[in-house]
C-alpha cells in the first residue's frame, strides 16, 4: 500500500503526519510512503531522515493525492 504524507497547509501547523520512525515501522511492514519534500522540516526532519529508511520524497503535494492509496496528515 502506498501511504502519502503532504506538508501541513494550516497556518502554524508545524507538525507532519508520519515521524521518520513511524514511516519506518510502516516501510517494514512492506508499505510504500511518499513524503512531500520538505514537509518535515518544521517538525524538525529534513528529507535525508525519511529517504535513509527507504521514504521517497516527492516534490507536489499533488503527485502525492494521485498516487497514494491512503493519505496520512495531521488536520
């Protein structure tokens, strides 16, 4: 399955849906997660923290509602 993890769009959001952690534990479970790029960086995870557990970072929001099965956010 493919889980999908847009940047936060609400005014002082600063939070992401999936921690580098939690997208870990879903990548060992087979999953597929795709992290928009920069979208952790207010949370304090940069890009380099999902793709070293096999996230794949993708540049729209947009490609991300079209080809995730499941959408993860946070509001």
């Amino acid at each position: 399955m493919k889980i999908g993890v847009p940047k936060e769009i609400k005014p002082q959001e600063h939070r992401i849906g999936l921690t580098p952690d939690s997208a870990k534990t879903l990548i060992s479970a087979g999953h597929e997660v795709l992290i928009e790029n920069k979208g952790g960086f207010e949370a304090g995870f940069d890009n380099e923290q999902y793709t070293s557990i096999g996230a794949k970072i993708v540049d729209k929001a947009e490609d991300i509602f079209n080809d995730a099965d499941i959408i993860k956010v946070v509001q």
